[in-house]
C-alpha cells in the first residue's frame, strides 16, 4: 500500500482544444511540506481543483489519501482557495466554528476549536470583531485558520501568501511548519519562490501545464551551475586551470563569474586565487536560489511570475 497521501498519474486537462495541464505525474509522500510552483496561467489552480474533484480530469488518475476521489474522504481534507472571502457579519471565532462544524465537529468541540487557534496564532482579541472589521491580513489568517480548524490530514493552500504583509506571512509559515510537525501533509501553490525555498521538503515547478522539475530543493539547486562571483583588478585567468571550472566570464571592468561543474569545489578556486596571487576585493560562492533555478526551467513564461 503507498505510504503517499497524494498521487497523479498523467493528469490532463483540455478545455476544448486548449491544454490547461499536460500529462501531470506526481507524489506527494505523508508528512510532508510540497510546493506546487509556477507562474501565473501555468495550471497550478486547474491542477488542485481536479485533486479536490472540483473539475474533472480529461484524462488520467488521482488517489487522494488512498482514495479514488477527494469527497469520500473530504473530511480528512483542508483547502484554502486562491478565491478568498468571509461571511462580513460573522464574528472571526463563529467563521472557524462554522467550518470545523461542516467537517464534522460538535458544536462544542468546533467554538474549542476556534479559540485555540485564534490565541495560537495571536488572534485572540479579535475573537469576536466581525470579519469586515479585520484587515485583510487579520481576514486571511482567518480563513487559513478555518480550512485547518478541523484538523485535517492533508492541507491544500492555492496561493496562500498572496497579499499578506511579512508579518502575516511568517505567521503563514509557522501554521504550515506546525503542521507538518504535527505529521500532517501541506500542498500549496505559489508564485513566491522564497516561501517554497523556506518551507518546502519536495516541490514540483510547473510552466505552460508540464511538469519541469520534481524533487528536493537541494536537488533543483543542482539543475542551475554553480557560480562564484569575485572582483579582482589581476587577471584571473589562471582559475580556468582549477578542476570543475567549466567557464570564466567578465561581469564588467574587474568583475568576474567563474561556473562551476557538478561536484566543483568553490574552496579550490579561492586557494587558487591565494596560490597564484589573484588579490580579491570580493568572494562570494553562494548556492543558486531557487529564484534561478525557476527562470531557468521556466524560461520566457517566468516574466509573468511575481518574487517578493
């Protein structure tokens, strides 16, 4: 039996002649923080409402917590949808009630239920303002509060950090880190590549509906070269020897990117410099980000992506 708590296998989607997602394959193993990532149109939307069975495949399977479709087991589930919104008359605790309730909690368990979270997640003396009182940062940690209030096993967010200033935004990933902490698997979609970079154990990069990479961060840093940046008013030449250095190119008057092979050693191109009296102004061998790796794969479309 699979130990994933979700799978797709050649999932598409055509709206008429239109491909909107293009034979999807992927896992999702328990337990983990996954990143579904690609620009705006890429099909990242489409894709969670066919695993939710919002939309229905064209072609292609989806096992959701061992499950042929999610509503057998929707109450084992949390979504927030990229579409936001909240009763504007309702107190904050009562929307988290309401929806705990809907998924199966006691009228009891579920007004519990909402008072934790709310005094969790520094709410708590917002329990009872209204919705349309709350900022639009307060709001949305509402709504994250109440797609988890009844403790689901699988939570999918669309687009959850949209909009949220960088207070409310660690609030977001202290809720999805408390999450897997606590075993339960996160799926969310985003087009900030610093939240996935931060969080995500395993994470799929999809443009134009295909899937272009699937792994760990680590292992999509190893898709983009490697680069050490240096200054030097000497000729650096020399570093061409190291081995691993695949390529030397000027920045601009006494600037240097020196790319490195799979497996290159940075400390070699620097005790190279030391050994061939290369004098430095500055040496920096940072790991490409994620930002990087996503242009790269993305190519073009990633012009539509936003980074923050």
């Amino acid at each position: 039996m699979s130990d994933a708590a979700l799978e797709l296998r050649n999932v598409s989607k055509y709206y008429g002649e239109f491909c909107a997602v293009n034979d999807l394959s992927l896992t999702v193993p328990t337990g983990c923080i996954y990143g579904f990532l690609g620009p705006n149109g890429a099909g990242k939307t489409t894709a969670l409402r066919m695993i939710l069975d919002i939309l229905r495949p064209t072609t292609g399977s989806i096992r959701i917590l061992g499950a042929a479709s999610a509503l057998t087991v929707r109450h084992r589930i949390g979504y927030l949808p990229e579409e936001k919104g909240l009763y504007k008359k309702m107190k904050a605790w009562a929307v988290i009630a309401y929806f705990a309730g809907l998924k199966g909690l006691s009228s009891g368990d579920a007004r519990r239920r909402a008072f934790e979270l709310l005094e969790r997640y520094g709410l708590k003396d917002f329990a009872h303002a209204r919705t349309e009182a709350l900022s639009k940062g307060m709001g949305q940690k509402v709504q994250v509060l109440a797609s988890i209030a009844h403790d689901p096993e699988l939570v999918i967010f669309d687009e959850p950090f949209s909009g949220l200033d960088p207070v409310n935004q660690g609030v977001l990933e202290e809720i999805v880190t408390d999450l897997r902490a606590r075993g339960r698997t996160v799926l969310f979609s985003t087009h900030v590549m610093q939240h996935a970079e931060r969080l995500c154990d395993r994470l799929v990069i999809i443009g134009a509906g295909k899937r272009l990479f699937d792994g760990t961060v680590q292992e999509a840093r190893q898709t983009v070269p490697h680069r050490v940046r240096l200054e030097t008013e000497d000729d650096p030449s020399a570093l061409k020897e190291v081995p691993g250095v695949v390529g030397l190119v000027s920045d601009g008057p006494g600037s240097w990117q020196v790319e490195l092979g799979p497996g290159a050693d940075p400390q070699q191109v620097l005790r190279t410099c030391f050994e061939r009296a290369i004098r430095l102004r500055s040496f920096n061998s940072a790991e490409p980000t994620l930002h990087e790796v996503f242009m790269k794969l993305v190519g073009p479309g990633a012009r539509e992506a936003t980074f923050r």
